[in-house]
C-alpha cells in the first residue's frame, strides 16, 4: 500500500531532520524576579540571528540556533530589558528573571523595553492590557474593571451606560469568548452588569483577540478575551487591600515552599446592603430587603520537578438581591453567578516540546424565588459544563513554532425550570426542557517566518457539536399542538454539526518599523445567548445548536498597517475588515415569556458588518496614553422580521472614540483621564398613537429605526502614591476620581408617558429619558503589606 505524503509535509520533515544535529535549544521560563509570577508574551530577541521568541500561556520559551555565542536581549512590558550572554554547544534549559522597572521622572522616561509586537508578528487585532494600566483607569464607584478597560479600544463597543457586556466588531456579546484560567465564564456581570466579576487584585494577565483568532480558541464568532489567575508570589507572603466606596478587596499570597509551590486567595464583597440598613427601620414594609455581591478567587501551584508543575485554580461569585414587602407578605430573592474549577499539568517532554492538559468545571446559576402568603413559585435557568483539554507547543526550528490539541466539553443547559406551591399542593409543569450536548475540537497551526520580510500563522481546527438524550422530541401541527413525540435515551444522538475552521494571517514588513497584515479567519459557534433586552442580564439564556437551531457561521476579512515611531515611542494602526455572519437568533415579534420551550420562539437570519479601526497609542515618557476611533455599520436581515428588511443592530454605531491619557507628574502623583463618545443606540419606538374601541393604541416604527442621542462623558483620577518610609512594612495608595465629571446625562433607555385625558380631548403622550449616572465622585484606598 502505497503511504501518501504531501510534498510540504515531507520537505518540513526533512528540514527538520538535515538541521538537527547542528542546531542546539535553549528553553526555560521567564519570571518576575520579585515574585516568580511567570511573565506571558515576554520577548526572548537573538539580533544577531535575526530570530526571536514569545512565552507561551505558562511562560514558557524555546528557541534552537547553530552553535555558538550569542547576546540574548530580554524584554517584557513594564520589567527592565535583561541582556545576557549564552554559549551553545549543547542544550541548555534555563529560567530568566526580569526585574520591575520603576518610574524616573526626569526631562524623559524610559520603560526600559522595546515594544514592536505590534509590527513584527503576524497576529491582529490582538492587545495585552497590563493590571497597572488597568488600575491606572477612572471607574465607576472607584471599582476597577478590566472589561470597561477593553471598552475603550477600537472595535469594542460597550452594552450600554455602566455595562460590563461589550460588542467586538458587529458580533453580539455571546459571541465573545471569556475564559478565566481556561474556564468558559458564560456571564461576566455584577449589579445586573453594571460591574465584572474579575477582580484585579487576582488577575496577572489580560489578552483580547478580535481579528485573526488563533486555531487554538474556537466556539465564538467575534473575539476571544483572554485572562489569566496570578499563580502567587514565590519568595514571600504578600497582603494587598482596598477599601472603596461600594466594595472592599483583600488578597493575600505566598510561598507554600520557596520556589516550589505558592497560593493566592482573593476576595471582594460589597456592603450596599450594610450601607442602606441603618436607613431601613424595622417597622419599614421594606425592612430585609437589600443587594450585594462577592467573588472569591483561588489558586495553588507545585513545581513537581523541573519539567512538570500543577496548578490548581477556582473561582466563585454571588449576586444577592432581597425584596421585602412586609405589608403585602410579599418576599423575592435572586441569586445568580458563576462557578468555575480548573486543575492543569504543565509537562516538558524535551527542549523542543511543551504541553498543557486541563481539566475544567464550570457552572453558571440563575434563580428567581417569589412568594405571597402560602403561594411561592421558583424559576431557574443555567448552563454546567465539563471540559477536558491537552495543548501542545512545539518548536522544532528556529522560524517554526507549531501548537496543536483536542478538546471535549459536555454541556448541560437548564433554559427555563418553573414549579409553584399553593399551600401542600406542589405544580412541576414538564417544562424543563433540559438539554444535554457533547462538544468536539481538534486543531493545528504553525506560526512560521518564512522570511525577515513575510510572516503567516497558518491554522486549521475541526469543530463538531451533538445535541444528545435525554430528551422528548414533539411532533406539532400548524397551530404548535402536540401530535406525537420520539424519545432519546442517554448519550443517544439527536442532532450532529460539525465543519472546518481555517485560520490564515499573513504578515510584510516594510521595514524595521512598519508592516502591513491581512487574515481570513472562519468560525462557528454552537451554543448561544438568547436576550429580549438590549443589554448582557443574568435573565438572558444560554441555548445549544439542537435539531431546530442551527450553528452560528461567520466568515471575517481583516486588513491593517502598523507602524511604530521614535523608537517605538508611538504604535499606530489602521485596520479595515468585513464580516458576514449566518444562523443569527432573534425572538419572533410579539414575543412574550412563557412556560413554552424558547427555542420555539426564535427566528433565524443573517448578518454582516464592516468598518475601520483608527489606534494611536504612546507607551512611553511621563505622558501615555491611546486615541482610538472606529466608523462602522452592523446590520441584520430576518425573513420574519422588518417585513424581510435590513435593519442596524441595537449596537449599531457609526462614530466611537476613545481618549485615554496618563501623566506622571511626581513620584507621588499619578493623573488619568478617559474620554467617549459614541453614536446612540438604535431603537424601536412607537410612531403614531390611535384608538381602537376606546382602547389607546400604537403603531411601531420600523426595527431600530430612530437613534438615542449620543452617547459621551469624561473621567477623572489621581493616585497618591505616598513616599516609602524605611520603618514602615507596607506601601499604600489613594485613588479619587470622579465619573461623568460634566454630569452627562446619556440615555440608558426612553419610555412614553401619558398626561390628560382622551374624554377632555388633551391627551398627551411624550416621550421620556432616563439617565442612571450622574457625576459620581469616588476614593479608594489601597495597601500592600
């Protein structure tokens, strides 16, 4: 039998094979020099080579060259550049550490790093968000929030005033893929989104994809955020907290052995509901009543030896609203939020050679509990899932870095479940319409210099999904009576969909400074997110690709240029792109919530959207800082809706700035400012008001046919930093700023007021705004031990 062997395939093999005993590896990790925190994305540069490295999720570098003596120059956003001398005659395995750099305010300041991965790699639309930038930012109340922060690049588009949801690139924010330690987090918001559940003190990196997504992430059609858990400082226990005006943080960390294993444990609660109870007497008909919500975050590491280390991570977190009305004997409670376990291997095979497996647990709850006298009904919904991983990063030459893998989920979704009790009497209608799913993935890629001048990232990833029993399937005629039903045993296939995901981005340098990329990337999307709002609420529901609800299919164009100036001082891209979107879900018009199982309920249609990305960014010097701008259009087309017309998605928006600056001025002080604008919303409203039998009656607009008004603030912040005292054993810091500082009042949503009467002939309807933020002052206090 004659072997088939593809003439690429075979020519890299050989390459492989002629080079290898010339060639010698060195490979390690890259770590924070303070903490031993491994350092993701740092550069591992050989100018002499001509060749470079990126760590991988877990810190990780290997890079193999021709024997010899080379200068190896190592850099990382915010450390001191390390340059160190390496002599290869055989491999060597070697961990390097980078040290912090600090702020020198003189006539000009230096970071200490060359940062040109924006022009050198083949990636787009991809940006690391450091937690001292982050930090850095005004925020709502003073909590500070890593998804307000993404809001403010180009091509991010927020939900909506005070929302944590956000819209990349036309997509709805299902279509936005959250991982937190490899785990899905399937719903991102506190204080029914106005906050993220990501506290800052626990986080160490942040990444955000949103064109020419990578093979290795699949499942969501518009970006991938991705955020990684600190492993926990190596060298010694560290306290950090914070008292602000809503909510307070402690974190504490350490070494469980010195340089072997450590721990990080890190929570937040706010006390709202501590604040307003003095002010609730007990005799008030609202006494009990009261909102809050907690995150707990968790991780322990072990370096088992030198070519294999553990990691065990979890977080947890709870919103609680209480309503009470003691006058009426009416209670309510909800409570929602996620929870997530991630236990990962880190294993070295050999130089050339690095793996990870995981195993993930992850559940998202919502619950709605109401009661009145002796009648009490419960609704609940949610998503569970299981997930097992394993990755692999390869590098078997110098110009090829190859990651390849499998995943498996399976997923149990809870859509809708209703019961009720009317004294002993118990009702459990059969509407639970659970659904059972396996979720599939394989992929390989090859990031690959073919030159100095041409770098591509080359991927291909095979996704497939299959709805599975248990479950009762209905036949219904036309007016949606059942006639007959088929039943499926457990693990028993229903429905399967599966199909190839081509990744391909290209990059040309021009010259030392500027490059031009394009990437063409396909994606599907199996599970979905289901609102009748205009914003991410916990009330919103997860549903699986099933015999009726077809995958999410989107194909997306991007094109850029990048150029960096005075000596990388400043980056600037323009990026264009056009994505075309099928299988998009809406509710039917004139839907309204029922025991019904909603995927009855929906319709399907297509989408596209296109724009432009304008982003200057200076990261260095006492003044830093972006201005990003996009112009874009998001449309969408149902043959049940608009009369089959095009029309703007609700995050539709043509105009979106973003001003962002921060100016050292001392030592002791740290100034910020944020400034947006944005095209308003897209809205449905009524256009003409008549009586039918007495009855006042309206007629709708056309879908999304009238806009808000636009949509604009400016922020403020100081952080004092006061001067460290040899005797004291903690640093600390004050931040204040103040939200919306000229009191805009944006539009969160309008409703129609009714004043006189139709008998009178002085009836009157208007139209209303409502606003939720004013200025809003703020001060946080934060402290290190």
């Amino acid at each position: 039998m004659t072997k088939f062997c593809p003439v690429a395939f075979c020519f890299f093999l050989f390459n492989v094979s002629a080079v290898a005993q010339h060639k010698f590896t060195i490979n390690g990790y890259i770590k924070d020099s303070l903490t031993g925190e491994t350092l993701i994305g740092a550069n591992l540069n050989i100018p002499s080579a001509g060749k470079g490295v990126t760590t991988n999720p877990y810190g990780y570098y290997s890079i193999t060259l021709s024997k010899g003596t080379y200068l190896v120059s190592i850099s990382f956003v915010g450390y001191n550049t390390k340059i160190i001398s390496v002599h290869l005659d055989s491999n060597h395995q070697r961990d390097i550490y980078l040290v912090p750099s600090n702020i020198i305010i003189e006539n000009v300041t230096v970071t200490g790093h060359r940062r040109d991965n924006n022009v050198k790699t083949a990636q787009m639309g991809k940006i690391d968000l450091s937690m001292e930038k982050v930090k850095s930012m005004p925020a709502l109340f003073g909590e500070v929030d890593i998804l307000k922060t993404l809001q403010l690049l180009p091509g991010v588009r927020n939900a909506g005033e005070g929302n944590s949801g956000f819209y990349v690139r036309g997509g709805g924010p299902d279509q936005n893929l959250i991982i937190l330690d490899d785990a899905v987090v399937y719903n991102t918001g506190h204080l029914f989104g106005f906050f993220s559940i990501f506290n800052s003190d626990a986080i160490k990196n942040v990444s955000l994809i949103k064109g020419g997504m990578p093979a290795q992430y699949g499942g969501r059609l518009s970006s991938v955020v991705d955020i990684s858990m600190k492993d926990g400082n190596m060298n010694k226990t560290q306290v950090d907290a914070g008292i602000g005006l809503i909510a307070s943080r402690f974190s504490i960390q350490g070494p469980i052995k010195k340089n072997k294993a450590s721990y990080i444990v890190s929570g937040r609660r706010t006390y709202i509901d501590q604040l307003i109870k003095p002010a609730i007497s007990k005799s008030s008909s609202f006494y009990g009543s009261g909102y809050y919500f907690y995150d707990l975050n968790a991780k322990v590491n072990y370096y088992i030896s030198g070519k294999d280390r553990i990691y065990l991570s979890g977080y947890l977190g709870r919103d609680v609203f209480n309503f009470n009305n003691a006058e009426r004997s009416f209670k309510v409670t909800v409570p929602w939020g996620n929870s997530t376990a991630t236990a990962r291997w880190n294993h070295i095979f050999n130089q050339k050679l690095f793996s990870n497996t995981s195993l993930v647990y992850n559940d998202y709850k919502f619950s709605f509990a109401a009661s009145q006298n002796d009648f009490s009904i419960k609704l609940s919904s949610g998503i569970k899932d299981l997930n097992a991983k394993t990755d692999f990063d390869y590098y078997p030459l110098p110009n090829h870095k190859v990651k390849f893998g499998a995943l498996y989920t399976y997923h149990r979704f809870l859509p809708n479940i209703v019961t009720a009790q009317q004294d002993t009497t118990v009702f459990a209608p059969n509407n639970a319409n659970k659904k059972f799913a396996n979720e599939y993935g394989v992929y390989v890629q090859d990031d690959w210099d073919i030159s100095n001048t041409f770098k591509v990232n080359i991927g291909m990833r095979y996704g497939a999904f299959q709805q599975i029993g248990p479950f009762k399937k209905y036949k219904t005629d036309v007016n949606g009576n059942k006639l007959d039903s088929t039943l499926y045993k457990t693990g028993q296939n229903i429905k399967y969909y599966g199909g190839l995901e081509p990744r391909f981005t290209v990059r040309y340098s021009l010259n030392e400074d500027a490059s031009v990329k394009a990437a063409v990337t396909r994606n599907l999307q199996y599970i979905h997110l289901v609102s009748n709002a205009g914003t991410t609420l916990p009330t919103d529901l997860w549903v699986p690709s099933t015999y009726i609800v077809k995958p999410q299919i989107s194909w997306q164009y991007s094109a850029g240029y990048f150029q960096n100036f005075n000596n990388n001082t400043y980056e600037t891209s323009i990026e264009l792109y056009y994505k075309q979107m099928q299988n998009q879900i809406e509710y039917r018009e004139g839907y309204t919530p029922s025991l019904k199982d909603p995927e009855e309920e929906f319709v399907f249609g297509k989408g596209w959207s296109y724009g432009a990305e304008f982003f200057i960014n200076k990261v260095k010097g006492r003044l830093s800082g972006w201005i990003g701008y996009t112009l874009s259009w998001t449309w969408r087309k149902f043959p049940e809706l608009n009369d089959g017309k095009k029309y703007p998605t609700k995050y539709d928006r043509r105009h979106d700035l973003s001003v962002v600056a921060t100016y050292a001025l001392n030592k002791k002080w740290k100034l910020s400012s944020v400034f947006v604008y944005g095209t308003g919303n897209a809205v449905t409203v009524p256009e003409r008001f008549y009586f039918i039998n007495g009855v006042l009656t309206q007629e709708n607009s056309r879908m999304n046919a009238y806009r808000l008004a636009p949509y604009h603030r400016i922020d403020f912040s100081a952080t004092l930093t006061p001067k460290l005292k040899k005797k004291r054993k903690y640093t600390d810091s004050w931040v204040f700023s103040i939200y919306n500082a000229y009191s805009r009042q944006n539009p969160y949503f309008i409703y129609f007021d009714q004043t006189g009467s139709a008998a009178d002939g002085n009836l009157k309807v208007d139209a209303r705004q409502v606003s939720l933020f004013p200025i809003i002052p703020a001060v946080t206090w934060n402290v290190t031990f």
